[in-house]
C-alpha cells in the first residue's frame, strides 16, 4: 500500500504463478476438487483405456451364462444374453463422454460466438438473436432433441448435434451478460486505443473474462449432456442396440428388475450418476483455475 | 460518551491472520467530532465496523473494550444492539447509492428505521418520514417521498442516508468517507448540512475520511492512523501547522492546497527542482463547435454544446467541471473513443474526427493521443500481467515483438518507476499506486504528443497521488508531451496545469491560465467551485 519507489519485494517467482503450480494450489485448496479430478481421470482412464483392458468383449454372448449375478467371474453379472455387464459399462464410458465432451463443446463454441456478439454489439442483433434463443428455450428441451433425432436420423453425431442445440441458449445469454458488462470497461476502452479493432478487443480482452462463470456452466452441461444421451437411448433414439451406452443397459435392464435381476440396470445407472456427479463437482475447481484472480 | 480502549481486530484470511486493528483508543466527547484520518489499508473503517458490530465474516474483535454511555458494546447481546445501532449510533455510508435499497422509495425506506425503533405508528410514519426529509433540507419533501433511489441525483440520495441516519435522533453518528464521488460543491452542501444538524443536536460524530483538508474544516479532533495504529492525535490546526509523526507530516506535505507547489507534496527528502517544460506557440489540437448529442428518452440531451478550445505544443491545459458537465464527453470524443456529432478536432492540422472512432485504431494518429484512465482497476484487463498490459499499444501499433519489445517494457516500467519484479503480476496483485503506474507507462509506451488524463489520481490515496502527479510532471518535461488534465478538483488542477477550461452543463463557462482563473475567478460558477473545495491550513514550514 504504502510508497513502492523504495520497496523491491522478492524478484523469485512464487510457486502459484505458473499455471501448473496454480492448478496443484486449486486441488490442494479443495479435496473436494481433488476428488472430482480423480473421478475425472479415472472415467478419462476408462474411455481410453476401457476396451483394452476390460476382461469379455463387451458383444460376446454366451448363452450358458445368461443372468447371472454379480460374481468373481462377472463383477456386475450377466445379462439376458450372456452379455459381461462390467465390461459393456466400462466400454460404454468412451461412447457416452465422446457424446457429451462433443456436445458440450460444440455449444460452448457456438453459444460463445452468438452471445459475445449480440453483448458487445447489441441493438438489433441482440434482440433478434435473443428471440431466436428463446424460441428453443420456449420446447421442453428434450423434446426438442427428441424431434432432432427422430427428423435427422439415429446416428451418435445427430445426438450429438441435438444435445449441442439445446445447450446453446444457456452459453450464449451467460457470455452475452458478461460481454455486457464489461464493453464499457475501461480496459476494453484502454485496448482499443492500443490500437485492437472491435472484434479483437471482444476475443481477445473481453471474452476471456466470462470463462470462469463459463467453467461451471460446463461442467454442469457435461453432466446433463451424458443423461440427455442416456435418456435418448433409453426411449429407443439414438445409440443402437448392441452397441453398449448407459441409457440402452439401464433400458433393458429394467425390463428385468421386475423379476429380480437388478443387477442388470443398478450398474450402468450407478456408472452414469457418478459420471454427473464427477461433472458436477468439477465447476468450481475448473472456474478456479481459469481464474487469474484465484492466484493470490 | 464512547470510549475505545486498546481495540484490535483481526482478520482471518487464506493468507492467514491479518490485524486490521492493532490496539487503538481513542474517546468521542458530546456533541464533539472526531476525524479519522487514514489512508486505504490504515483499519480507519474496521474501527467503525468493530464498535458497530457489523464486521465482515471472519473478522473478530481480538482485544479491547469498547464503551457507549456506559454499556459495554462488545458484550452486549445481538438482541441489545440492534436498539442501539440506528437510535443510538447510526451510520453514513460511502456509496450512498448502495446503502440504499434500490428498488423502495426512499420515504418508506426513511419510515422503516422510524417503526423498527418504535419512533412512529403506522399512522403518523409517513410525516414523521416527510419531517426527517425536510430536516436534510430536502426542497419539496413531501413529493421526494415517493421517488426512488435512481431518480435522484448523488448529493440527494446522500442527503436521504442522512435523513435515515439521523430519522431516529441517535446521539453518535458515524460517516465514513460520506462525500466520496460526490461533486465538490455536492460535498460542501452535504458537509455542512451534517456540521450544522449534529450540532443543532448536540450529537457526537466520528468523520472517517483520507481527506485531511476535509477533516481539519469539519472535526475538532483528529487522530491519524496508519496500518491500524493511531499514530498522532490532536487538533486539526495543529496537526496541519506542526505535524509531530512522520506519517502526519507525509499526509499534510501530500494534500494539494493553496501555495504549495508539485513538489512540496513530496517528503521534503525526496524533493528535486521541479522540471520546466516548453510551450510552443504552434498549436497542437484545436477544437471548433464540438457538439455531442445524446438521443435520450424525453428528446436530445445535449452533452456538449459546441465548444471550442486549443492545446498549444507542450502544453497542459486543465478540464475542470462536475459531474454531468460534458467534460467526460469531450475527452473520450478527442481521443476518438466517441464520434462528436458535429465539430472538428484538428491534430497536427489534420482533422481527426473526420475519421469515425470504430475505424480509427488504424489511423496513423492512433498512436499519438492516448489516455489515462480515471480508475486504474477498471483499465487493466484482470487477466492480463501488469507487462501484458504495457505490451499491448507497442505490439499492436508500433509492431513491437520478442526481446525488443521486453526491453521497451522494462524501460518503460523504470520511467514510471514501477520494479521489474512487478511487471509478471495480474492487476489484482498490485496496489492501487501500481496499477496507475501500469496505466501511465502504457499510455506513454508510444510516447505520444497529447495525453488525455481523466481524473488519474481520483482513486488514490493522498501520498500516492502526489507521487503519481510528480511523476507525470517529471514525463512531461522529459517528453515534451501536451496534456488534457480532466479533474473536478481545483487544487490538482493548479499544480499541474498552464491554462484551465470550467465547464458547466456542456458549455466552457469560464477560461484562461490556471493562476488568474483560479486567484480571480471571472464566473460566479467557478468561484463556487474553488469556494467548495477543503482549506485545509497552510503548514508553516513548508
């Protein structure tokens, strides 16, 4: 506070100033956040590692050892086919994150572009481009993606593309509220006399600055995106049969709680609420480490 | 009637314990004031906070005792202290705009003080609200009853926390820093109406403020605190004419008053000869009929009424006006971050607003008029370093890359004093004093001719601001730079300036070289202005 002129504080680069040290300070401030990583790589390790190393082909049947129960030989039982329950949920992993990972990308890019826009520049743009983002907003949302998939098609990009579309709105209102509050800003007026033209000063000061609210925007999406795949599925859209996702094994699992193989739907539901869980977890540590400020 | 006893505060923090406060006394007497001095950091509000009990989460009286009329504040319950909070000590905030919910109108907000302290019925609340509006003076009471917060001006809602405070007639009244981003007349009249209502009443008062002009016009006391001490104590005359503690001596030297020159607001052992710089007779930047004209709800609201005025090569030329009077508007139109709407601004010869302002960062000019910004947090991008910051004119306009560009930001982080060390940290990790360092060595990366300067030491404290004025005195002799100073405080504007413009509702109402300007002021406007503004006393050794 006092008069710098004099004072030459340590010229050593504290541990929390490169992003590496700020990422390990932010897991270590938090265990939950340590947590929430660890699940992370452990679903990361799953979907690149799954198919690998799981102990059945995940498509085999064997018509000998249909239904049975959890055991040495099949950890989360047998299906109706003699299926490896344990093996297909662990295969499922690199379907159903590459479903929700694209999804959520895909809307956080479009969402980002139509929301910096319609901030920065408002007036007419702004208005129309809210109308439209309302007109998706005005569906249940997954019906909307119901009728996406059911007019383009049964194939993993049309989940994908329908997943994206109805998360599009939530990104794009957050960027274009934080857009807009910050176009005035003296740092964004001090930019422009830098000498950066309006779409830089918007890309390159401005929108940077919405990413920490953004972070928890999509790690909860990511959540959502993987049980709005799963729900697809479940009613019949998208993924099909055999190919193994959560939503299709908890869909025909179900089939069979009723006669007292649970085993069959418990897992993949149970695989598929910790993969939200896991997301859902993420947001804070994820907004805390985009965050400059966090590097006290 | 209050008494404070060794009180310190602590602060639990992530970077551990922080003492905000670290064993203060200090006695307020009946119907007396007392200032307190300090500047941002020094625990002058914390103090306040502690004794009202409305510390922040995590922060906790440590030791001490704090007594009011008898009854021990520290000890007494929750319960006691909402009784005393409002009837007995209230409160004025800083922002009075804040303290003030916005979405009530301010009569009701007025009458829910006066129910909760049982000092009114649901019957006679709404006059009993209108005589408290009328007590601050507010003309035609009964109609500014029903306004909102947003539909008066700052002064005005000053004005309604006063009447709030003051609804319940409590005996102390605590104001901390309640003039600050008021206009300066604003200031004087909200000044004086809370001098003369506490001493109508007889109560006592507690002025928390880091201007000691301020504080030696309105208090009968001082103390001055410093990173949570007090470190003097006395009366303002005396404290201003025969500073005992070093710090006290600092803050007087720092406050920009009548006969001091830039440099006596330095410590007398950091003071050189002040630089001379040259005025050239050619003219740099000559405006002609600017006009900005804003579409507003109830028609157009003209900004600035076509003015004219020209700044000489190397010279500095003073904007002074209030809020609301156009001077804003004209600097950010001059340095082509608004279009006028009609008018010329030649630069160089060359008229610059002939060039719309969306296209002009690519205009050969672009680098010869930047800026100062009025608030140095404001004006760095939270994400970028300190050197980032610095970077972005000379690479973006100069093309500036890799090891020569590092090296015109190290030297230009020397020229504004600023340690290297410094230069890879995030605006957040910087002192206000900093950052307006980083502001100015960006400004000047491309060393322009003409530096807009828009109230650059609003946000700072009284000994930075000295440091940051010296600063732009010593530049502006090195680089021969013009400067357009925007400033609502006369005081800053005499020491740095050659000829000054008072604007008032969009139109120069008055001109001419700082020193007769201000010694014999032609418009009736402009006297008020330098009448508004604190006296404090003049040191004697100065």
């Amino acid at each position: 506070m006092a008069d710098m002129t004099a004072s030459t504080p340590d010229t050593t680069r504290r541990k929390g100033d490169t992003t590496l040290g700020h990422i390990v300070y932010v897991l270590r401030d938090n265990p939950v956040t340590m947590l929430a990583f660890a699940m992370l790589a452990f679903f990361l390790g799953c979907a690149f590692f799954g198919p690998a190393l799981v102990p059945y082909d995940p498509l085999a049947t064997n018509a000998a050892r249909a239904l049975e129960a959890p055991s040495w030989d099949h950890w989360f039982g047998t299906d109706n086919l003699g299926r490896d329950v344990f093996s297909r949920v662990i295969v499922a992993t690199r379907l159903d994150l590459t479903i929700s990972v694209a999804a959520v990308a895909l809307s956080f890019v479009i969402g980002s572009i139509l929301g910096s826009i319609a901030g920065y520049w408002g007036g007419w743009l702004d208005a129309a481009l809210n109308r439209c983002l309302d007109t998706i907003m005005a569906f249940p949302l997954f019906v909307l993606a119901m009728g996406v998939v059911a007019a383009l098609g049964n194939t993993v990009e049309n989940i994908i593309y329908a997943t994206a579309i109805i998360n599009i709105p939530f990104y794009a209102r957050l960027v274009r509220a934080e857009v807009n509050i910050r176009r005035h800003s003296g740092f964004a007026q001090a930019a422009k006399l830098a000498g950066n033209s309006d779409l830089r000063v918007l890309a390159v000061h401005i929108f940077p600055n919405s990413l920490p609210p953004m972070m928890v925007q999509v790690s909860l999406n990511l959540g959502w995106a993987i049980l709005n795949a799963a729900g697809l599925s479940f009613i019949g859209l998208g993924v099909a049969p055999p190919t193994p996702e959560w939503g299709i094994m908890v869909a025909e699992g179900a089939n069979f709680i009723v006669s007292g193989e649970w085993w069959l739907a418990v897992f993949p539901g149970l695989w598929l609420m910790l993969a939200v869980f896991t997301f859902n977890l993420l947001g804070d540590g994820l907004r805390d480490i985009v965050d400059p400020r966090k590097r006290t | 009637m209050l008494s404070i006893k060794d009180l310190s505060v602590a602060f639990k923090t992530r970077k551990g314990e922080v003492n905000a406060v670290r064993g203060i006394s200090l006695d307020v007497a009946k119907g007396k004031t007392l200032g307190i001095v300090g500047e941002s950091g020094s625990g002058k509000s914390v103090t306040s906070y502690a004794l009202m009990r409305i510390l922040d989460a995590g922060g906790e009286i440590r030791t001490g005792e704090v007594v009011y009329g008898g009854i021990d504040l520290r000890a007494a319950s929750e319960r006691d202290m909402r009784d005393i909070r409002g009837r007995e000590i209230s409160m004025i905030f800083q922002n009075p705009r804040a303290a003030l919910n916005p979405i009530r109108r301010v009569g009701h907000q007025v009458e829910d003080v006066l129910i909760q302290h049982a000092q009114a019925t649901r019957q006679d609340a709404n006059a009993k609200a209108i005589a408290a509006l009328e007590a601050v003076k507010i003309n035609d009471a009964a109609a500014r009853y029903d306004a909102y917060p947003f539909e008066l001006s700052g002064g005005m809602c000053q004005r309604i926390v006063i009447a709030i405070a003051l609804a319940c007639k409590p005996q102390l009244l605590i104001a901390d820093e309640p003039t600050t981003g008021l206009d300066i007349t604003t200031q004087k009249a909200v000044m004086d109406l809370v001098g003369d209502l506490t001493r109508e009443r007889g109560m006592g008062m507690i002025l928390i403020t880091h201007d000691l002009g301020l504080a030696s016009q309105y208090c009968d006391r001082i103390v001055v605190m410093k990173d949570g001490l007090i470190v003097e104590e006395g009366d303002p005359h005396k404290l201003f004419t025969d500073p005992q503690h070093a710090y006290t001596r600092k803050l007087v030297d720092a406050t920009p008053r009548v006969g001091a020159s830039i440099r006596n607001l330095l410590p007398p052992e950091t003071r050189t000869a002040e630089p001379a710089h040259k005025v050239h007779d050619r003219p740099l930047l000559e405006v002609r009929d600017l006009v900005k004209t804003y579409p507003g709800k109830s028609g157009p609201v003209q900004a600035v009424k076509s003015i004219s005025f020209q700044i000489k090569s190397g010279q500095s030329l003073g904007l002074v006006g209030e809020s609301g009077s156009g001077k804003s508007t004209t600097s950010e139109m001059v340095v082509r971050l608004q279009d006028p709407t009609s008018g010329n601004i030649l630069f160089d010869g060359q008229d610059i607003a002939a060039t719309a302002s969306a296209r002009f960062m690519r205009h050969p000019m672009r680098g010869e008029i930047q800026m100062v910004f009025q608030d140095a947090t404001d004006s760095l991008n939270p994400r970028g370093t300190a050197a980032s910051a610095i970077a972005e004119p000379l690479a973006r306009i100069a093309k500036m890359r890799g090891s020569k560009l590092n090296a015109r930001v190290a030297e230009l982080a020397e020229l504004v004093g600023l340690p290297q060390p410094l230069l890879s940290r995030f605006p957040h990790q910087l002192s206000g004093g900093q950052k307006a360092r980083v502001g100015i060595a960006r400004a000047i990366a491309l060393e322009p001719k003409l530096l807009i300067l828009d109230e650059p030491t609003a946000a700072l404290d009284v000994s930075i601001q000295a440091i940051v004025l010296n600063l732009l005195v010593d530049l502006r002799a090195q680089m021969g730079m013009s400067y357009l100073f925007v400033s609502h405080d006369l005081n800053v504007v005499r020491l740095l300036c050659d000829e000054v413009l008072v604007m008032k509702q969009g139109e120069i109402v008055d001109r001419g070289p700082t020193a007769s300007v201000m010694d014999n002021p032609s418009h009736t406007y402009t006297r008020s202005l330098i009448e508004a503004a604190p006296q404090p006393p003049n040191p004697v050794a100065a």
